[in-house]
C-alpha cells in the first residue's frame, strides 16, 4: 500500500490559514505508535507565520507547536487530534 491519503483540506478563514493532512502509512512513522502521518497547521494570513501546529516529523514524534514551544503530544485517534487541533484554533481566535 504505501500511503495512502486519508484527508487533505485547506482553508482561509478569520484571517486564518488552516491546513489538514493525513496519510495512513504501512508502518508507524519512526517515534510513534500508531500509521499516521499527519499535518495540522493554522497560520496567520497576513504574516504566514505559524500559530499552532500538530504533526508527528520523522524521529520527533507526535508533538505540538503552539505560543513558540513545541511540546510532545499523545495521540489516541483521528477524532481526538481534531478536536484538540480544533480547540487551539478557537483559542487562537480569542486572542
């Protein structure tokens, strides 16, 4: 199988970028424990610079990115990512 692309969206909205990909691989990615590859960007529109990002690089594991940290992250399920991708945009929004 190799990859295959299980979701790939991306909008501007609110000022945003929002970006979402995810692979379903033949293995687990180097660092995790589960066969997705997977992206979650929201940036700004204006600068491009980034405000939160999940995703799981090679080596580094599933992580975050979020107010200049990265910071590990444990990944449960798809549903779970999002939600949780979903809720940091709206704080981004708040502020």
């Amino acid at each position: 199988m190799g990859a295959e692309l299980l979701f790939r969206v991306k909008k501007v909205k609110w000022g945003l970028i929002i970006e979402m990909v995810v692979w379903e691989l033949d293995s687990p990615p180097k660092g995790c424990s589960h066969r997705f590859k997977y992206r979650l960007f929201c940036g700004s529109l204006e600068t491009g610079a980034c405000l939160v990002r999940y995703d799981n690089e090679r080596g580094k594991g599933d992580h975050r990115h979020a107010d200049d940290r990265e910071q590990s992250y444990a990944f449960t399920d798809l549903e779970r990512l999002f939600a949780d991708f979903e809720k940091d945009v709206r704080e981004v929004l708040k502020k």
